[in-house]
C-alpha cells in the first residue's frame, strides 16, 4: 500500500520554483499524485499530495526540511491516507459571479455547511469588469452532495440564496 504526504508551501514567486521543490520530491523516490499550485500577489502557494512507501516519504520529510531555506519556502508536511471510497456524494459544481463585496465566501460557505454538504474544491478571482470598470468577484466550487438529498429543491433554496445577496449563480452536476 502506497502512503501519502501533504506538502502546503509558500514562498515568494520565482522562476524554477516548481522545478526545484519536484526535484527534492523525485529524488527522495517519491512521485506528485495531486496537486494545486497558485500566484497569490507575489507569493507562490503549493498543496501537494505525494506517493510513496513510508520510508522514500520519511527521507522526503528530511530533505524538505534541509531543503527548506535554500527553496526559500514555509513548509507544512502531514502525513495522509487516500481519499474514503465509497462516499455518495454526487459531484456538482457550483459558480457564482457578482460585484466584489465581503462575506461572499462566507454566506456560501455557510449555506453548504448548513446542509451538511462538502466544499471538496473552491477557487476565487477578482477581477475588473471590461466595459465598466467595477470591481467583480467570481466563485468556482467542486462540492458533495449527498446522495439522498433533493437536488431540486437544494438547487431552488441555493438559487434563491443567492438571489437574496445579488449573487448571480449556477449549480449544475459535473459532466463526465
């Protein structure tokens, strides 16, 4: 059975960056399962889920350490297990766009906490409208819901939510 580690780092963004911490990975024996890696201003922010037998991920674990100040990242290492099969969740996704105002993520988050429903993904942009210059706010979500929920009803209270917030919104199943 392969073993799993988390890596979240966090440096200041830099050409090489990426090949320099995947050099560390591969070297150590290990390989990237999954990955989500972002420019946030001027900061580089990594999560890494890495493979490998427990001892290539022990000898991971003291190279990043050793490693950590010539990459010039902040690392955070956990050991993990593959994700839970067997869940009911019906995958859906969830997209919302409107003018750029606090609490957005905040309502959203607690309009799918409410319902017992997992935000598995979430990804927000800002961003300057073409034509008019305001300031708008996108949200793009990769949620679970379960199985033995209504999802006609949830996609009504969901858009009605949304409505009362002046949230422009789509709620739709993933595709294949």
């Amino acid at each position: 059975m392969k073993n799993f580690l988390v890596i979240c780092a966090m440096g200041e963004d830099r050409p090489g960056l990426l090949h320099d911490l995947s050099r560390v990975i591969l070297d150590a024996g290990c390989s990237v399962h999954d990955s989500h890696i972002n420019v946030l201003g001027q900061e580089c922010v990594a999560m890494l889920m890495v493979r490998g037998n427990w001892n290539t991920l022990a000898k991971l674990e003291a190279q990043l350490r050793k490693a950590e100040p010539s990459l010039g990242l902040t690392l955070t290492l956990k050991r993990t297990g593959p994700r839970k099969a067997g869940d009911d969740a019906l995958p859906y996704a969830v997209e919302v766009i409107a003018l750029e105002q606090p609490g957005i993520v905040n309502s959203l988050a607690g309009f799918f906490a409410s319902r017992s429903i997992n935000i598995e993904e979430l990804v927000t942009r800002s961003y300057t409208a073409p034509h008019t210059g305001a300031a708008m706010f996108s949200v793009n979500m990769a949620i679970g819901v379960p199985a033995n929920m209504h999802i006609g009803l949830l996609r009504d209270e969901f858009l009605d939510f949304c409505d009362d917030l002046n949230l422009d919104a789509v709620m739709e199943p993933v595709k294949g």
